[in-house]
C-alpha cells in the first residue's frame, strides 16, 4: 500500500467527509453472511465471558474460538 501525500490525504479526506457511502441491505456482505445466527447463553456462561473480556481485553468471539480450538486440540 503506498503512503499518501498530504494532498491526497486531504482531498481523501474532504471526499469521505462530503459524500455519504451508498449502502444496500438487501445484499450481505462477508461480515454479516451469519447475522441470522443467534447463540443463547445461561447466566454463569455470560458472566465468565464478561469477566474474561475484562482481563485479556479479547472479544467473546475470540474466546470462544480459542476455547473450541483447545478442545478441538485435545481430541486429536
């Protein structure tokens, strides 16, 4: 990725700043494919993902996934 001159970094800036992005609902894109998706946790489950959140300063969906692949590890 090449850097930017300071021109080019203002008149990208004054673009983004006058024009608003064009956005359509009805197609999804790569970050929203499984917003359907809805996971249901107990109380216990919640509050230990919050906690965990709070000391490593990871989101819940990185510690699920480091919990599935640890499992996944063990049962090789």
């Amino acid at each position: 990725m090449s850097i930017l001159t300071d021109a080019e970094a203002d008149a990208l800036d004054e673009l983004l700043t006058k024009t608003t992005p064009k956005t359509n609902p009805d197609v999804q894109g790569p970050f929203i494919k499984h917003r359907d998706t809805l996971v249901v946790l107990d109380t216990f489950s919640a509050e230990y993902l919050k906690a965990k959140t709070l000391a490593t300063k990871k989101t819940p969906a990185e510690l699920i996934n480091n919990m599935i692949r640890r499992e996944m590890a063990l049962e090789k």
